[in-house]
C-alpha cells in the first residue's frame, strides 16, 4: 500500500468523524449517517489495500 492511499484513507477517516461528531453536536442525524459511512469506507479501503498487500508479496519470488 503506498503511502499516498494511506494519507487518502486516514484523511477521509478523520474527516468522517469530524462529520458525525458534528452531526452529533447539532442533532443532524442525516450528517452524523454521511459521516460514519465515510469512517467505514475508509476502514474498509484501508482493510483492501492491506489484502491486495498480504497476497501481492507471496506472488514475488525472493531474491530477485
């Protein structure tokens, strides 16, 4: 995973909880859904990245 996905994915995360605490802060349901979604999509991101890694080294042979 490189370091810009990480960034990408970490920004978008903190940007949802900013978002569903301020959803929380002025009772709008709708913001607080809009923001935990974006949180759970960057969860996921992220969790994808670390798979398509996980595999990506067992296709490369060592010493090369």
């Amino acid at each position: 995973m490189g370091v810009g996905d990480k960034a990408r994915n970490k920004m978008q995360q903190i940007q949802g909880r900013m978002r569903a605490t301020t959803g929380s802060a002025i009772n709008d349901p709708g913001m607080r859904a809009r923001g935990r979604g974006d949180e759970r999509m960057a969860h996921l991101k992220g969790a994808g990245e670390k798979l398509k890694d996980a595999f990506r080294s067992r296709r490369r042979p060592r010493g090369y």
